[in-house]
C-alpha cells in the first residue's frame, strides 16, 4: 500500500505536541513545518470571532534507507 505525499496531522484536544509527534512517527511520516491555525466561532449576530489556535503539522513519508 502506497503512502500519501502530504499529509496534514493537527494536535489533538488532549494531546501534547510531543504525543503528536510520536504519533505521526508511528505512521511512517516525518513533519516538515508546523502551523497555528485560528479557529472561529460566529456570534448572535453572525460575526466570526476567535475560539482558540490549533497546531497543524505538514508531513511527508519517511525516506526508505
């Protein structure tokens, strides 16, 4: 089974960024740049406003040796 080229893998709720990183590592991938993304929510009057930020990491496969 083939791999995806990209992979975008965000932190989860409760977990650490170390977690994370774990994580992705067991996959077979390997992070090559990491984000905060906004997160919004829309007031009564439709407004967006923040909610909080979300760490998001850009992956690729592993290299084969």
């Amino acid at each position: 089974m083939s791999k995806k080229k990209k992979l975008r893998i965000a932190v989860e709720e409760q977990e650490t960024i170390s977690e994370c990183l774990d994580r992705i590592e067991a996959m077979g991938y390997r992070p090559t740049a990491r984000r905060e993304e906004p997160l919004f929510g829309l007031d009564a009057n439709g407004e967006p406003y923040p909610v909080k930020q979300q760490i998001v990491f850009d992956c690729v496969p592993k290299a084969t040796e």
